[in-house]
C-alpha cells in the first residue's frame, strides 16, 4: 500500500469499544487522517447507526473536503446500504 504524501489522500475508520464501569458497552467511531495523524472525529455512543456514521462523514467532508480514500477493516459494521451509498 502507497503511503499517503498529504492530507485527505486516506483516512482509516475504525469501530472500538470500550466498558463503562456499569458495565455499559460504550462504541467509538474513529477516523484519522493517515498523512497527518489527526483524529478528524471521535464519535462515543451506546449504540451507532448508519445513518449517523454517514452524517459524521458528511460534516468531515464538508469541512476537510472528499478523501481519495477511506480504509476500514473487513468488519460487518460498514456494510449497510447507508454506508455503501
């Protein structure tokens, strides 16, 4: 794979979780920016939909402008129509 020689050339997207000492199961959607390493959004929530990865991506977009590229795991989590679209 080609590393990135500027921002917005790739940015990798990633689910994790973490437990709340409730044990609450808290999700986290990250995306950072390969080139310049910033975390471009940290999203916490209890659960996450499509819809709202795809809102999240929409305001990154429109304030960074398109990525050539957006990198994820082979995980089910980005597989939805909404996603796909």
């Amino acid at each position: 794979m080609v590393l990135p020689s500027g921002p917005n050339q790739r940015w990798s997207l990633d689910f994790v979780w973490a437990v709340h000492t409730d044990g609450r199961c808290l999700r986290m959607l990250c995306v950072v920016d390969n080139f310049t390493r910033e975390a471009l959004t940290i999203v916490v929530d209890i659960s996450l939909a499509d819809v709202s990865v795809v809102r999240d991506l929409g305001r990154i977009i429109a304030r960074r402008g398109n990525p050539a590229l957006i990198l994820s795991d082979k995980g089910t989590g980005l597989t939805s129509r909404a996603i796909l679209r």
